[in-house]
C-alpha cells in the first residue's frame, strides 16, 4: 500500500545557500523607506513563502508583495497582494508568495506611505529540500475509507447483479446469487488491479518529485605538497546544475571559511582559485596547527543560485605562506586583560570590536540587526575604516555542532552575486557603505540583518578591514527558542 | 460541474489557490449534498419497514435502498476521501494545479459515481412509470446523461485545445469516451433523440459556462505574467458533438433491427467521420480573427500562456505525419466502435434496471 510505504519516507534537511539556514534575511532601502525583510521559502516546490517585512523607520502605510523569476522583468509580475499590517506594530506586515517552480526568485516588494512609493527586489531560491512522508493520524484516516470505497464498489456491483433487475417485491433465485457472487469476485480483482496501477502511477510521481528534490555538491578536500590545499566540487547529480557557471562573488568564484575543531575559536576566509578543471579548486594555506578543521565553500552559479558546499579535513601541522590580497584570518583569540566580556573581542594592535546587542535574548528564525563597532585603544571609532571586498564588513555564523553556517553581509544573507541579477530593482548590496560614511572613511559600526535558525551556541565571526588589515572578531551567541 | 469549471477558471485566471476558494466549496458541496440525500434514502428506507421505496430497494451491508442511492453515495465518500488526500499530495509534492493527478482522479470518479448514481436512480424510477411522470423522469434522465458528458470531457480538456484539433490524436481522445455516452444513455432510455439531447446538454452548458465565467473580474496572483487579464478565462467554445449525435440518433432510430457488433461498428465509423467532417473545419474557424470575441471564446486565455506559443498565434500543432497518423487513426475506429459497443451493453442494462 502506497500510504503504508509513503510513511516511512525519510525527512530531508534544508540545505543550500548556506547550511541549515534557509531563510532569507535582507535589509534595503525602497524608496524612502528601509525595510529589513524575511522570506521563508517552502521546503516543497511549488509551495507558499512567508513574508515578514518591518520597516526600520515609521511612514510606511501599505506594502504589497508579488512573486517572479529572478531574471524576470518586472513587466510579467502578478498583481502583488498587499501585506497584513500588524495591530501591535505599525511597522511590521506579513504575508505569503507562491513559488511556483524551482530555481531563482525575487520577492517584489512594494511599500507606499506619505513619503512616496519605493520598491526592492529580494531574491529567494526556490528549491524542494524535503520528502514527506504521510502522517500516522491522516493515514489511519484514508486507509479505512479506501477499504470502505473498495469493498463498497464491489458490494455496490453485487447488488446491482442481485437484485437491480428485478421487479419490486420481487426476491432473487439462486442463480441470481451466484452471478453476484462471481460479479462482486470480478470487480474486486478489477479494483485490486486500479489499486496496483494507481500505486505504480503514485510511484512515478514521487520519482519524478526526487528527482527535485535539491541535493547539495559534494566538497572534497585533500592537501598536497605541504600546504597546497586542493578542493574538488562534486556534483551527485541535480536537475541540470553546472559547476562551470560559477559567478564572481565579490570578485572570487570560491569564498572558503575554515574554522578549527572542536574548540571554533580561528577562522580562515580565503578564496581558492579555480584550476585546470572547472569543478577543481586550489587554495596555498597559511600556517595552521595540525587538528581537524570544517571547511564551508559558497559559490554561486549564473542563475543566481547560491551553495555552499562543506566538508571536514584532518591537517597536520602546516607551516604555511603570508595571507595576501582578500585572504584573512582570525589569529588565535587574545586574552583581555581585564575581566573577560562576552561582547568584546580584542584584535591585534589594541583595538577591540564590541557588539551592540539590539535584544537580550536572541530567539531562532526571528530576525535581528547584528551591529558591532570597531574601537581603537582608546575607545574611539576607528578612524580608517575600509571597504572589505565592497562591503563594509562579512560576518559568518556557525553553530557549535557544524550544523549550521552563514555567510552574510550588511544587505542580509542574500550573496551579492545573486542580488547583482535582480538589479535595476535591488538597491546596492551594502546599504551602510555609501550613505553612513564619516569624515574621512567609512563608519566604525556595522549592522547584519539575519536571524539564526535554530535554538543553540552560536560563533559569529565578524570581518572588518582598517588600515589595510582585516580585523576579525568572534562573539558567542546564545539563542532559545 | 460548475465548480469543476470555475476550479479550472480560476487556476487559469489567478493562479493560486486555497482549500476554502467557492469553486472548491461548489465541489464539494455536491458531494456532501449527494452523500446526505442518498444516506436519507438509505437510512429512512432500511428503517421504516412501510418505506414506499422498500419494495424497489437493494440490500447491502444490512442497509436497503435504491442502486442509485448506494452508488451516489459512494461517490460522496470518494469525493471527500479526496480531500484530505489531495492536500497532503500538495504539501508532499507542491502545489501542482494539473487537472491529472492520483487524488484528482479520486475526485472525478467521486463525480462521476454521483453522476451515475443519480442517472441510476432516476432510471430506477423511470423503468417503473409510465406517461406524464415518465416524461419527466426522462428529462431529468437525459439532463444527468449530458453532465456525465460534461464531466468526461474536463477529464480530457487540457489534452484536446484547439490548437490540437488537427491531429488525429485528438479524435482517437474523443472517440475513447463520448460514443460511450451517447449510445449508453439511448440505449438506456429507448428515446430517439437521446444523444442529441445528451449533446445538446453538453452544448448548452459548456456555452453558459464560456460565456458566464469573463463576465467576472480576475487578476493573475501567479507569475511569470505572460498574459495580462482582467476576467476569469473561460472554456472553450464545446466541441460540435451536437452533429454526430444528430446523425447517430436518425441512424439508430433505422437500424434498430441489427445485430449489435453491427450497429456499433457502423456507428463507430459515422460518429469519428461526421464529428472530424464538422470539428476539424471548425477549428479552423476557431482560429480564425471571426471567432475572436466573446461569443466563440477565442480571445481568451490563461495568464501563462506564452504569446509565441502556437496557441496564442492561433496556429495547429502539425497533423501526426506517415505512420504515426493512420496508427493514431486506427487507434480512434477502434476506440469509437468499442466504446459504441460497451454502451450498447450498458445501455441494455440500464433499461433493465426496476430498482
């Protein structure tokens, strides 16, 4: 029985774009208004996303939302569906948007107050990450009514032969009897037989479900020659998914997080070049003590689909090269001298970059405006602040266990080559860099709109540049449900 | 069946859907409407002995009630079996909106079980009466014969748009059910204009529907956005089955004598030779700018149809070259003479049919 066998099918982890972190976190400007906004994708394709918009600032009356192809013009959207507005919070809307086929999306949102009107594009991957099996409680429903319909039909025909034919009053003889007997046999090895080719039709549909059902690449990982790291994408096979469509994410095709086992206190973000083949990557490490390390690549693939492919490799001790270029690492963490401070990080050169906690308790899937500043010795705003691969800061989250990782920037955890697609619509990807600047460099204080997915230890590496060298901060954080 | 056509609308039209959409309500309504009537029948008539319709009843599961009754209502079942189905195959495998799927074709024979249970029932009665009340009983016999038409025909709606009306495919679909229909339900009834009062049903009904439904406002809540409209997207204007029931009706009224392989055999062949001598130049039509107003229906379509697709440049799929067509044209005689032939059986029975 299909239902029977429909119950013990396995349940899929959402995986891409990150790891564990489906959710879509992005803050931009429409118009006049900022809106910091959440989608939800659907963990099955087509299926319903939810919206959450909160205007950071007030002035926004109307918000309206619409689904299309990331690519698409806004031209051939659907007439977009305005938002419910919150009783509570003036400032915060929510709503759904169907997304009918897999691939790359953009939430069109639209908002409207006083000020004028504003729009932005959010794009969200579409993709099935999960097969359901069929509920006990549902399937104690639908077996006893597919017997009932069963033995009905074939009670149903029985009568029919007995006694359809005969006049009122009228009682059936025996031969009549037997005929019934043979027709309700006949129609229920006929039904049985329905029952067999819906199952195999059944079976054809949830292959040809499979067979979107999003499988993530494969990373393998192997050091040659003492510090060459040599990293190969392996595709198990998705729909018609390419590793040779790679797209430049701030100018690399490979931004790779190493963070050190057990203890994630050191981080690596470094950018392997592609090699001879388009699936092989090489990357020369620095040195680094011999342990085991997590390694997370993200790529990004030409139609806006974002992955990141992760793996776990053993080193022994590397006596490496200097970081050059974009290629930055946390160093080993410093002891403050002073007591420690969960929100402080000490960086090199006396500076410190401290959170700015917007809430006190951190909840999963809500989002939040991670803000931190950079500080020099004397407390003050560092001075000579610097756009980091054209963003004023990366931050990458990763929980306790490896099962979660996030590369986000101040626009929210949408890849930048990604938002590059959905332009004329998307406002630039960094909404802090341009506006915020200071006399002289850009502000001290950076802002990641995201919001972690599941209950648990957080490490949040936060990357900012100054002077000309990387800074990169690590925070705990803790989050409840 | 007007559900079932608002349903198809409204997917064509806005795209998207709830549960709790009134075309959805419509549905379901009937099969909560027949499971409730027929469960009356069943119940009152197994439990008052001096039931008028004891005597005319049948026995099943310790229950007694007309045939018709039974089957109605397991149609309903099957109806509302299909719904808490059909939204975990949505939450298993997306929200799909075709017409074809496991739970949809639950549905449809929950319909269609309804359907037949109500011609049952009606001929139940109609085999017993005579005079005024049987003239009634036959139309209403002959009002449920063409929504069963109504109904096969959605089954097979998206396989046969007009922009495939000349291929040969499309005669071999509708030689596969609608020959069954005409000769079950004149054959069932001894009347001589059945299938073209079947037809007509069918006719008047798809037309009500093609015209009704662009008289309301709609708006695509799903995109790509390929066709901006404003009203919901109505059927097609119906396939002029009206002229081979026609010409089948005055042919069986002279051939009542013959055998039944006969008479199906040549009944097969007029009905695929006179429905193509009528539907394949009206299609033709159909494509023309003549038929592009609200009375033939050509200027409307769904908001994902494609303007370079043949069907918005009113344009045919090719005829099926060489093999393919005289394969696909075998296919249809064959089709339309078996269905002709098991009608002519179901017909019989049906005729016999005193409960």
């Amino acid at each position: 029985m299909k239902i029977l066998a429909a119950l013990l099918l396995a349940v899929a982890a959402p995986l891409y774009s990150h790891v564990g972190s489906p959710d879509v976190f992005y803050e931009g400007s429409a118009g006049p208004y900022r809106l910091l906004v959440t989608v939800r994708p659907p963990q099955v394709i087509p299926g319903v996303a939810e919206v959450e918009i909160r205007s950071v600032g007030p002035g926004v009356e109307k918000v309206r939302v619409a689904p299309l192809r990331l690519t698409a013009a806004a031209q051939f959207s659907p007439v977009p569906d305005e938002m419910r507005r919150s009783k509570d919070d003036p400032q915060f809307f929510s709503g759904t948007v169907w997304l009918m086929s897999t691939g790359s999306w953009k939430v069109l949102v639209q908002a409207e107050g006083k000020p004028g009107k504003g729009e932005i594009a959010v794009p969200v991957p579409a993709l099935s990450t999960r097969v359901m099996g069929m509920q006990t409680s549902l399937a104690a429903i639908l077996i006893p009514l597919c017997l009932v319909l069963v033995l009905g039909l074939a009670a149903i025909a029985s009568a029919s032969a007995r006694e359809a034919e005969l006049e009122p009053g009228q009682m059936p003889d025996a031969r009549r009897i037997r005929r019934s007997r043979i027709v309700m046999a006949v129609v229920l090895a006929g039904t049985c037989g329905v029952l067999v080719l819906g199952n195999s039709w059944w079976s054809a549909e949830a292959g040809d479900y499979s067979r979107i059902v999003y499988k993530p690449l494969q990373l393998k990982a192997a050091v040659q020659d003492g510090n060459h790291l040599l990293l190969t994408l392996d595709d198990p096979g998705w729909l018609n998914r390419r590793v040779d469509d790679l797209l430049p994410d701030h100018g690399h095709l490979m931004h790779l997080f190493i963070v050190n086992l057990p203890r994630m206190d050191q981080v690596w973000h470094l950018h392997p070049e592609r090699g001879r083949e388009p699936e092989t990557f090489a990357q020369t490490l620095p040195t680094m003590a011999a342990g085991q390390y997590a390694l997370f690549a993200d790529v990004v693939h030409a139609n806006g689909i974002a992955e990141t492919a992760t793996t776990r490799i053993e080193l022994s001790t590397i006596d490496g090269a200097k970081l050059e270029g974009d290629d930055a690492a946390s160093g080993p963490p410093i002891i403050p001298k002073g007591g420690y401070n969960p929100d402080v990080a000490e960086l090199p050169g006396g500076y410190r970059m401290l959170w700015e906690r917007s809430a006190v308790r951190i909840r999963a899937r809500q989002p939040y405006e991670f803000r931190f500043r950079l500080v020099d010795a004397q407390g003050a705003d560092a001075k000579d602040v610097e756009l980091y691969m054209g963003m004023q800061g990366h931050a990458a989250f990763v929980k306790d266990d490896g099962s979660v990782f996030a590369h986000v920037h101040p626009s929210g955890s949408v890849a930048a080559a990604t938002l590059a697609l959905t332009t004329p619509l998307t406002t630039p990807d960094d909404p802090h860099a341009m506006h915020n600047m200071a006399h002289g460099g850009l502000p001290a204080q950076v802002t990641f709109p995201y919001g972690l997915p599941q209950p648990g230890i957080y490490r949040i590496f936060v990357q900012m540049k100054r002077g000309g060298e990387i800074m990169t901060g690590m925070f705990n954080a803790s989050v409840e449900n | 069946m007007t559900g079932t056509h608002w349903d198809i609308s409204w997917h064509r039209s806005i795209g998207r859907d709830t549960f709790w959409t009134p075309a959805h309500v419509d549905i379901y309504l009937c099969g909560i409407l027949a499971g409730l009537a027929c469960g009356y029948l069943i119940l009152s008539t197994t439990w008052d002995r001096d039931s008028p319709l004891r005597k005319s009843s049948v026995a099943l599961w310790g229950f007694r009630g007309p045939l018709g009754a039974f089957i109605s209502a397991w149609g309903g079942i099957a109806m509302l079996t299909s719904a808490p189905f059909d939204d975990w195959w949505h939450s298993a495998y997306g929200l799909d909106v075709r017409i074809i799927s496991p739970p949809h074709m639950i549905l449809a024979s929950g319909i269609m079980a309804v359907h037949l249970g109500a011609l049952i029932l009606i001929l139940g009665q109609m085999n017993r009466a005579d005079g005024d009340q049987r003239t009634r009983l036959l139309r209403l016999y002959l009002y449920v014969g063409g929504m069963i038409l109504v109904c096969l025909t959605v089954l097979q709606m998206e396989l046969i748009y007009r922009t495939s009306m000349h291929t040969m495919r499309t005669y071999r679909l509708v030689a596969m059910v609608v020959p069954l229909v005409f000769a079950a339900i004149a054959r069932g009834s001894g009347y001589r204009w059945a299938a073209t009062w079947v037809a007509g049903v069918y006719t008047v009904f798809v037309l009500l529907m093609s015209w009704i439904l662009p008289l309301f406002p709609a708006e695509p809540k799903l995109g790509p956005v390929l066709h901006p409209l404003h009203q919901f997207t109505p059927p097609e204007f119906p396939l002029l089955l009206i002229v081979p029931a026609l010409v089948l009706d005055l042919m069986w009224q002279r051939t009542a004598r013959w055998g039944l392989w006969k008479q199906a055999t040549i009944s097969g062949f007029v009905f695929l030779a006179v429905f193509a001598a009528v539907q394949w130049p009206f299609a033709s039509f159909l494509m023309s700018p003549a038929a592009r107003n609200r009375f033939f229906g050509a200027i409307f379509f769904g908001y994902y149809a494609d303007p370079n697709s043949l069907y918005m440049r009113y344009l045919f799929r090719p005829v099926e070259s060489g093999a393919l067509f005289w394969k696909e044209l075998a296919w249809a005689i064959v089709a339309a003479i078996a269905t002709t032939r098991l009608g002519f059986t179901a017909g019989n029975w049906m005729r016999r049919v005193r409960r």
